[in-house]
C-alpha cells in the first residue's frame, strides 16, 4: 500500500475482512461445553410479584437452572452499576437512584423486565422451560407516557416517592434570563417533543461468560463501548474480584449507537456461568432487544426565545421533562443533562437558563443514542427560531444572521459554560445555502405545486461538545518481522478505528498500514481504556496513538544511538529513517527495529524489543459544528414527505479521513431522518404494552427513503488537541432532525402549521393539511 | 437412510436425513461453524442473513436468487446451489461488489454487511440488473442497515453492477449447471429425521398422493410464513410435504383467454406474468415483502394461508381468478372468493390443496384498480388492501368487483357497493357513493395495524383514489406511485 498518512481518504483495513463475513461477533462465538440462557421478561408494564414456582420450568427437559431474583439477592451480588458524573454541578445527593438488581424482585416495571434467567442446554429447551415458569402478577397502574408520568397523581413507579421525579438539573443564570425576558420586545414559545427511539443497531445485546474453575478468572466476551468500564463493573459492580481477574472481549461489534454497555443480562450470563461452573451464552433477539434495550431521546421540552424588536436574541429559557424509563441506563443521567449547552447553539445569547427534570415511568429505560442529548439541543433552538421568525415575519435566514456568533468573536464564552474555539458558522450556512441553491428555491417551490407537490427548505446549524475532557491509552509494540501492533483503549463499532490509527503510525513513523495491526476491545492488551463514545476518538483516540508513536520514537532514538555509538540528542528522526545529524549514517526503523531484538541490541536498562506506551490527557473539548440544509418535497395526497435536496456542511476540525468523515455523517443523517419522519417507539397507554415490537413495527429507513447527501468541508482549525480535529461521530445526526423537521414545517407553511413532533409520517403530515 | 444433495462451495454436499425444523442459517452458522451469514431479526425483516440460491429453471438456465435464510428449510436446498457470505470472495480474490463496497466505504459496523453483498451478488447474476439508484434501492428494500445512511451501498452497487456477470460464478457456470444436473432428482425426495419427516414429490401426482395419504402433514411452499411457526412459535413440524419441487405447480403459462399460475411458483416468476396484463398491480406487488420475500413466497401459499391481510387475494378476487384444487386424482375449479370461508378457514378438504391459480386475461372495456395501505412503503404488512375492477361499456358500470383485504375475517368483495355502480356512470359522484355503501359492507376490526375507523375510511377514499386514477381528464400519474428521486 505505501507510506499513507493523516488526512487522506485511505479505504478503510477491515472492510475486505467484513465483506467477506469474517467478521467476529460475540454471537458467532461457540465454546466448548456452553450453554444458553434466556431471560423471562415481564409481559406486564407494573405489576407486584405474587409468587414464582419453578418446579415444571426446573424439571424441563435440557435445563440446568431457573434463577429468579431472590437467589440474586441471596447471591449477594451487586447492582447494575449507574455511571453519577452526569454534568457539571449535577447534584447527585438529590437525585433518587433506585436500586436495580439483575432481575426483579418483588415488582416488575416495565413491560420487558427481567424475572427469571433460564439456562439449558439448548436455547430451545431454555425457551420451552420458560413457558412452564409459573409467575403470579398483581398488576398495578401503569404509566409509560413521558408527559404523563410528569403529571400530578400519576402513577408511581418507585414507592416512598411523592411522585415519578428522580432530580431536577439546572444550568444558567436565572436571574439574568429573568431580567431579559422581561425586557424583551417579543417572546416566542414552543412545545417540543421528541419521542423516543429504539437504537435498533443490527447486532443485539450478547454475552458469552466463561469462569476458570482453576483459577477463577472470566473471560468475558461482550460487545460494550467501554472494555475497561464494564471490566470494573464485573469485578466491583456485581461480583467482588480483582479486576485482573477480569477479561473483557468486545470482537467485532455490530453497531452501537450509545446501546452497548452495562445491562442485567450481563450480570445474569456471569452469575449463572459461575454457578454453573459452564460458559453461558446470551443472546438477546430482536424482540426483546426492542422490549428491553435502553432507548433514545423521550423528552418534551417549553422552550422560550425572547427578542429585541430588531430580532436579536436576548435570552433563551428552557424547561424540559426527560422520560427516564423504569430504571436509570448505566450512563445514568448523562444523557439527558451533559449537552444541554449545546441549547445556546452557534448564536449570541447573552444569558440562558435550562432545567432539565427527570421522570421514571413504566418504560424501558432511556440512554445515549447517536448524540446523546446533542440533537435534542439543537432541534430546540433551531425549531425555536424558526417559529420566532414566523412570528416576526424576519426571514428565518436573516434572524440566524443577525444572531450567529461572528468568527472574529473566538473564543467565545456562551452563556451555558463552554467556550467555543472556534468555528465560522456564517460560512457553514452561507455553504449550505450555496450548495442547495437556495436562490433559486422559490423556483422550484413553484414548479413542485403544479405538480401538486409542496416543496419545503429547511436549515438548521448544530454546534456540540465533543473529545476532552479525559484520557485515553495506546501501546504499540513491534514483533520481529517489524509489524507494529497497537492495542488501543477505544472500541470499534463501524467507525472505521483501524483505518485512522494506521494513518497516524504510518505518516507519523514511516511504516506501510500493511505492517500495522490494530487491536481493540480487550482488556488484556493494555493497561486501561475509556472506550468509545461522545465523539472523542478523533481527538482522544488519536491523541493516545499519537502519544504512543512518540514514546516509541523515543525509545527507538535511545536504540538507534545505542547502534550508532552516539549521543540521543545527535540523532533525528524522519520519514522512517534515523539519522546523526549532519552526518550520512542512518538506520531505518526496521533496522531499530531487528536490533532491538538481539543481544546488546538496546542500551542498558532497556527491554528488548521497540514499543511505547501512550497516554493522553485531554482537557480541552472541541466543538464541532455545521449548517444542514434540506429540501423536502410533500405528496399533497398522501402526505408523504421525501427528501430531494441534501447538503450538509460541517466543520470537524482538521478531517483526518474524509472517507471516513463522510461515512460517519451520512450515516449519522440517515438516523436523524429515521427520527424526523419515521421512528417512534410507541407504547399503548392504556397497558403499558410495546406496540412497536418488532421491525416490521418499528419503522427504520430502507434504501429508498433517501437522496443523495451532499457532504461539505468547511474546516476552522482546532488547537484543543494535537491532531486539530473535532468529532464527527455525532455531528451529522444532531444537525439533521431541526433540517429535516424546518423543512417540512416550511413546506406545510400555507396551511399556518408552525410546528408538530415528529417523526412526521404521511398520516400526520396529511391530518395537518385538511 | 435418504441424502439431501445441494452444491456449496464448489462441491456436492449430502446430508443424510436433515432435521427438518432446522433452518439454513442455523446450519450454516450451528453446523459449519460458517458465522459469516448474520441473524438480526430471525424473521425476514431485516436481510442480515440473506444467502443466494442457484438454481437451474425450465430451460436448464442457472438463476441466482437472494433468500432470508432464516426462515429456510434445510432440505429445501435439496438439488440446489447454496451461496453464503464465505463463498462469494476470497482474501485474495474480493467479488466485484464487494471491491465496489470498499472503494465506496459501505460498510461500517459490518454486520448488515454480508447480507447486502448476497443481495448485490444476486443482482449481479440478475437477468436485468438494476441501473440506477431507484431500481437497486428496490432491490436492497429487504435489507436494512442502521450505519451507513445506505447511499455509499448504493453506490457500490450501481458502480458493481456496470460489469455484472463477468466474476468467477460466470466462468464457471457450465460447471456448476452440470453439477446441479448431476444432482436433480427423478422422483421424490423423503427423508426421516426422529419422527419428523420431509416430502419433497416432484410430480402433482406424486404430490396428491402423498398429502391425501396424510392429510395432517403441512404443506410447505416458500415457507415465509412456516418458517416462523418454526422459529418464533417453536412449533415442531412433524410431517412437511414441500410443493417447491413440483413441476406442474411451478409452471407459469399465458395463453390467449387466461394466465395460468402454478400455486407453488414464487411471485418473482408469477408476477411479472401478471403485471405484464395488469401494470396496475406493479406497485403492489413490489412492495410485498421484498426482493428475498418474494422469491421464495408463493401465491398458492399467500392464498392458503388464508389471512385476512394477504395482499394477493383481494387482487385475484377482483380480476375474477379462479382456482384449481386437486385432491387425490379429483381436480375442482372455484372462484377464488368463494375459496375463504371465516378467520383463516378455507373451503379445502383433507388432502386437498391448491394446484393453480387461473388468471383470466385483461379485458380492455375493464378499470383496474390495486392498492396497498401501509405504514411504510417497503416491507409491511397491510391495513387495508383493494383491488379494484370495473367493467364500463357506453359510459356506464356494467360490472363491478371491488375486493377488500384487512376489512373483514376474510378477503372480500363489497358487493353493496358493487351494485350501487351498476348501471351508473363511473365518475367521483359514482365513487362517493360505492364508499358510502361500503359502510354497509364491511364492519371492521380494530388492531394494532389500524383501527376501524381508519380501516373504514382509507376503504373509502380508495375507492375515490381509484376514480381519480381512472378519470380519463386526470393527467397525472396514478396516485399510488411515488416519486423517488
């Protein structure tokens, strides 16, 4: 392949391997002797436990035990850890936690809870026994509805609480926002809902448990964001281990999305392995991944924009409900508080004030999904100005204009905390703009309502928070032939990791990608990790790998000089080659490389050997922003809506690999346009049972439901990490759902609809018409 | 002792007598230890295990088709090539498509991914390959992917497909028709597995035969619906006679007065017989299931199953189809409406099944109108479906049928309505009326799909779309098809 470096659009190392299906998933591992478990869900929303008899289910045919929550709790094993570092200022003493062991106990909470771990030789047999596990329910109200379970009188979902509120978090400057709302010419409100989403990622929750009887260590085999987070939870959280004795194996893992992380059923897999003294094999199916996965979005949000005569924005005040689910996810809060200052978004508003409450209800629990709380700010604002400049009758253009932060004004403190560093949003959305042709739209609108379509431009810009604060590690480590390998902290879940981390070693030490193996996912590699998620390894990630690569160029320097019998300092480094400066005597880093395994090869105290251990401290976040815009053309008669114009242009910093890049925005849109038109996980409320259960119910996007999608470049610099990129994992997906949803309020604007909540299907989209 | 005999990679494979109720995916991934094919929905939705069958057709030309393998029969493989992930490329020698795929970066997570590189490789030994992006994204409906917004796979695959057939399955197609001729059975195939047993006649004689001498064993055609009873009902079936291989039930005829229709023939090869006489029904019959559905699923086994929301019969009853049933050595031919008798009850006799299914041909004095209601446009399962046909001579409704699915325990016709057209003129006053009259026809149910109003009133108004689609002063394209860009 060649030296190839940072930067350029390297097709990516893995694909070839997956293309081919060999692909390692934690489902296509079988070991010796394993069997399978099967988690019995509640098929009621709330209900008190009666009475559980196992002994029809326990004398099945292939069974090797029928566990329910008492023996957990007799077990003495822990709960299912909840990550409290939500935000800054977050009041963790406040907030109501509940307990949440691997099953329930005397109540279920959700419909899709887990009662009973049945574990059998075949997965069939675990199946079969379940139908003849005997469960008494005593059902009791039920309420899955986000804004119902806020109400007063609602029903309960965690006893001893005056109602379903677990805490309030506040940002902002109440005052000053008071202040400026009082002085404003003009306050716009809305109601923003959005509904929640299921993560769908095409490979399922797994785990696969295996205890050395001998030695009492587990391997572990899961696909989970952060190898080292759940090493900690098995070892601390549930068991009591030395987390040494602890290793977690992600393989290959099949999308993620914020799904993968800690959950009941990986703490039942393990208990039951070790009970059993067997590897025990879990794997959820789609139907109780779409009852029992942790779930996106969920919240409703009144949100207030108030404004000068000219249009300026003064202040910016929102209060949102978040749907929290029965029991808190393993990122706890996070997902509903951490980037809420991403509500101010890429305007001048001199004092906001957010507060965010959260609710339990008889719902699957909510988590990080692509974006993780980022979308779900930028939707508010950018619907918010989008009603303000209809209700002003200021072009929806010129009101951002007016009210965009200036590139001369970086950095810039916003009023919610963070400081931008940078970033041109005039440029973003002039780029969009000129993309779509947005001059000649209004031509199109025309041409599009004789053929009784109705043709929408939506825009939207999205700034976020993305990489640092934190660290992250990387070890590189030659063999003999002079292939380096890099065991990296992160994970992979499709971002295409390997492809960019070769990048880096290969620019950065003069070595071909071919002679570079990437490893991730494995606890036993390198010392510590903090995975992936948040849109950090751009600059985390990268960061470590960079760090590695220069700790091995140091150590290869102390090599080379040790060979070439002078001093450290006399030696550079370049393009592979060491050199004694202002002299012709070289090695190449093949050559460190071979010495370093001979005898005297390395100087005195050195390991044979070349490697380097890399670790990374971040403390500045980057921003990575954009400008989306979307043409949307609307069936008059169906009320279908497609997309027919899309240009997303964004800023991500320095982009590493615009393949990649591209790859990671696209995909993000496409999920956010599943959420505008199409998704919706959909509870009845009159029992609590999921009514969107399958994927013939939960409605996803197929190939047809797109056009093509423009991807723009439109880099500021970054000096917030050395590589000077930005995130791009969740940057596309926050942008699109305001684009999308602007678009079609604004082809519907003859109707005098200002806004409706998605996902806006034909039927909604026709019922607004009439 | 009896052998199944396919061809996988490259060579004959025999099985002595396979258990029945396991499915080509878990054979493949349990059995083989081949974990390229994935499970993502177990349940024909998502194409993650989507595998390609080659098999040899009337004229001994080798078709490449992409199936679910989920919901797939091992002994179906019988006489037939299987083509999983592991078999399409070689570390040192990737297909056409799947080169494509690096180049265009579409894969991500790569889990969806061997599933749409069977897909593509299908398209890719298709008689037509899909040419631009609306076509290939009507191939790949039966696929989803949550990673990669499906453009970069678009254009993998249309990039691919501009050099279709010319891999290494084309070099050696010779080889492998001989080896799947050395391999076709002459009479039936029967194996015993632990009690469970599986039929698998060639002949309709052969076929009755052994159903009417056990009337309790299943039928199986594609086995879209079947293989769930397997996998999600965990339901053991125990004798299962397969129609697949059944000549006379896989021939597709048209002649001067009628489209004959073997009941076994999967829609890939039934429809485009009918959509050649009725274009109307093209955008239907697209959208049922997807490509993989389609090319197992059956109309015999669309019709026999006989559920209210099966998309076939409310087209078959409005174009006046008849059916062939066959029991013993005794044939019956009835009107397709009065096959359905209450919820999923039919007017079949133990032992009888379904032979073919007779289409008569367009009568150009005829209206003909088809829809299907869904809540997305790929891949689902219909709320309401119609099928419409008018007869209209000297401007005014001589006959009317106007067949309902989703309305009723059954499929069925409207007839209140029917007659309020006869002898009116067809226009929007006349349509306004006939879904009046619906109200009388139909008393619909209320379920998770839709409810009865809604039922109710989308019956209605497709009665006023067909009207606007058939109005000859209405220029625009039938309202039933959408654009795409």
């Amino acid at each position: 392949m060649g030296i190839v470096s940072v930067g350029q659009s390297v097709p990516r190392h893995e694909d070839p391997r997956l293309l081919r299906g060999e692909g390692r998933y934690t489902a296509d591992i079988a070991l010796d002797r394993q069997v399978y478990g099967y988690t019995v869900r509640s098929p009621h929303a709330h209900a008190r436990i009666t009475g559980i008899d196992r002994t029809a289910a326990a004398a099945a045919p292939g069974v090797l035990t029928v566990l329910i929550g008492a023996d957990y709790a007799a077990d003495g094993l822990g709960e299912i850890p909840v990550m409290l570092s939500p935000a800054p200022g977050f009041d963790k003493d406040a907030a109501i936690i509940p307990p949440r062991l691997a099953l329930a106990t005397d109540k279920v909470r959700m419909v899709g809870d887990g009662v009973a771990f049945i574990v059998a030789e075949t997965l069939n047999q675990a199946k079969n026994a379940a139908d003849l596990l005997e469960i008494e329910y005593q059902l009791l109200d039920a309420v899955t509805d986000t804004g119902a379970s806020a109400q007063p009188g609602a029903s309960l979902v965690w006893e001893g609480q005056t109602d379903n509120r677990a805490f309030t978090y506040s940002l902002g400057d109440p005052q000053a926002t008071q202040a400026a709302f009082a002085s404003a010419d003009k306050i716009v409100s809305a109601r923003i809902e959005m509904q929640r989403l299921a993560v769908a990622s095409l490979e399922g929750r797994t785990a696969i448990a295996n205890f050395d009887q001998a030695t009492g260590k587990v391997t572990f085999y899961v696909p989970v964001q952060g190898a080292f987070a759940t090493r900690v939870g098995v070892a601390k959280g549930i068991f009591d281990m030395d987390p040494e004795d602890v290793r977690i194996i992600t393989g290959d893992i099949g999308g993620s999305f914020g799904l993968k992380s800690f959950t009941p059923e990986m703490a039942l897999t393990l208990w039951a392995a070790k009970r059993l003294g067997r590897p025990v094999k879990w794997v959820n199916e789609r139907q109780d991944s779409l009852l029992s996965d942790h779930q996106g979005r969920g919240k409703i949000s009144q949100a207030e924009l108030a404004l000068d005569a000219n249009g300026k924005f003064l202040g910016l005040r929102v209060t949102t409900t978040a749907s929290l689910g029965a029991y808190f996810s393993q990122m706890g809060m996070m997902h509903t508080t951490l980037s809420t200052s991403g509500l101010v978004g890429v305007y001048d508003i001199a004092t906001a004030y957010v507060t965010i409450n959260g609710y339990f209800s008889n719902a699957a629990p909510t988590g990080p999904y692509r974006g993780a709380g980022r979308p779900d700010a930028s939707y508010v604002i950018e619907r918010l100005i989008d009603i303000a400049a209809a209700e002003t009758g200021i072009d929806r253009l010129e009101l951002r204009r007016r009210n965009l932060i200036p590139a001369s004004a970086m950095p810039y403190k916003t009023a919610l905390g963070p400081t931008y560093d940078s970033g041109d949003f005039a440029k973003n959305m002039e780029t969009a703009l000129t993309g779509i042709d947005a001059a000649e739209f209004e031509s199109r609108r025309a041409a599009a309502a004789e053929k009784g379509k109705l043709l929408g431009l939506g825009i939207a810009n999205n700034i976020e928070n993305a990489g640092a604060p934190g660290m992250e590690f990387a070890d590189i480590s030659f063999d003999q032939n002079g292939v380096a390998t890099l065991a990296a902290g992160t994970t992979d879940h499709g971002q295409g990791h390997a492809t960019l981390y070769s990048q880096i070693m290969s620019e950065r030490l003069g070595i071909d990608p071919e002679e570079i193996v990437v490893r991730e996912g494995d606890t036993d590699l390198l010392a510590d990790g903090r995975g992936t998620g948040g849109s950090r390894v751009s600059a985390m990630g990268s960061g470590a790998v960079m760090a590695a690569v220069d700790v091995t160029i140091v150590n290869a320097t102390k090599i080379a000089a040790h060979q070439l019998e002078t001093a450290e300092a006399d030696i550079s480094f370049d393009a592979g080659l060491f050199q004694v400066r202002g002299t012709d005597r070289t090695l190449s880093l093949r050559e460190v490389v071979t010495a370093s395994f001979l005898p005297d090869g390395v100087p005195q105290g050195m390991e044979p050997g070349l490697s380097g251990e890399g670790i990374y401290k971040g403390s500045a976040a980057n921003f990575p922003n954009g400008c989306h815009a979307v043409e949307v053309e609307i069936d008059r008669e169906t009320g279908r809506a497609a997309l027919t114009r899309y240009v997303a242009s964004h800023d991500v910093g320095r982009v590493l690999n615009p393949l990649l890049v591209n790859g990671q925005v696209t995909g993000g849109i496409a999920q956010s346009v599943g959420q505008a038109l199409l998704e919706a996980v959909v509870y009845d409320p009159s029992d609590g049972q999921l009514l969107s259960g399958s994927f013939l119910d939960y409605c996803m996007p197929r190939a047809s439901d797109f056009c093509h999608i423009d991807v723009i470049d439109n880099p500021t610099p970054t000096s917030a990490n050395p590589l000077g990129a930005k995130g791009v994992g969740e940057v596309g997906a926050a942008c699109a759902v305001p684009a999308v949803v602007n678009a079609v309020m604004d082809a519907l604007s003859p109707f005098g609809v200002t806004h409706l909540d998605t996902p806006l299907t034909s039927a909604k989209l026709w019922r607004a018409m009439q | 002792m009896t052998k199944i005999r396919f061809l996988h990679r490259g060579e004959i494979r025999e099985i002595h007598d396979p258990d029945p109720n396991l499915t080509v995916l878990r054979w493949l991934r349990e059995n083989e230890g081949l974990t390229g094919t994935k499970e993502g929905c177990a349940e024909g939705d998502c194409g993650a295990c989507t595998v390609v069958l080659g098999s040899l057709d009337a004229e001994d030309q080798l078709i490449y088709r992409a199936v679910n393998s989920c919901i797939l029969l091992l002994p179906v493989l019988d006489g037939k090539q299987l083509i999983a992930i592991e078999d399409i490329g070689t570390p040192d020698d990737l297909h056409p498509v799947q080169d494509a795929m690096v180049a265009s970066h579409g894969s991500q997570c790569g889990f969806c991914t061997p599933g749409f590189v069977a897909s593509l490789f299908a398209e890719y030994h298709a008689e037509a390959p899909a040419t631009d992006q609306r076509a290939l994204a009507q191939s790949l409906a039966g696929n989803l992917c949550r990673c990669t917004g499906y453009r970069p796979i678009l254009d993998a695959g249309l990039a691919a497909l501009k050099t279709a057939g010319k891999d290494k399955f084309q070099a050696r197609r010779a080889d492998t028709i001989s080896q799947l001729k050395a391999i076709e059975r002459a009479g039936t195939l029967t194996t015993n597995y632990g009690g469970r047993s599986y039929s698998a006649p060639q002949t309709i004689e052969d076929l009755a035969a052994l159903f009417e001498a056990s009337p309790d064993a299943k039928l199986l055609a594609g086995g879209t619906d079947i293989g769930l009873e397997i996998t999600k009902g965990r339901r053991s079936l125990d004798t299962i006679i397969y129609t697949g291989m059944v000549r006379d039930l896989t021939e597709v005829t048209t002649n001067e007065t009628a489209i004959t229709i073997g009941a076994a023939a999967p829609y890939t090869d039934a429809v485009p017989a009918l959509t050649k006489d009725f274009p109307e029904a093209s955008e239907l019959f697209s959208r049922l299931g997807a490509v993989q559905v389609r090319n197992l699923g059956t109309l015999g086994g669309n019709i026999a199953n006989a559920s209210p929301i099966g998309d076939t019969p409310p087209v078959l009853i409005a174009l006046s189809a008849d059916l062939v049933l066959r029991q013993g050595k005794n044939e019956r031919q009835i009107a397709i409406e009065t096959f359905f008798t209450d919820y999923r009850q039919t007017v079949l006799r133990p032992g009888e099944f379904i032979a073919r299914i007779i289409v008569p041909r367009r009568n150009q004095a005829n209206l003909y109108g088809f829809y299907k209601l869904t809540k997305r446009f790929d891949q689902d399962i219909s709320a309401v479906c119609g099928g419409f046909c008018l007869t209209v001579r000297d401007d005014v409704v001589t006959e009317a049928r106007l067949a309902f699915g989703g309305m009723a325990a059954t499929p069925k016709r409207g007839h209140t309505a029917e007659k309020m057209l006869i002898g009116q003129p067809w226009n929007g006053a006349s349509a306004d009326l006939a879904a009046t009259a619906l109200g009388d026809d139909f008393t619909p149910l209320s379920d998770f799909r839709a409810s009865a109003d809604y039922r109710r009133l989308s019956a209605q108004n497709l009665l006023r779309r067909f009207w606007l689609d058939t109005d000859p002063a209405r220029d625009a394209q039938p309202t039933g098809v959408l654009d795409y860009v």
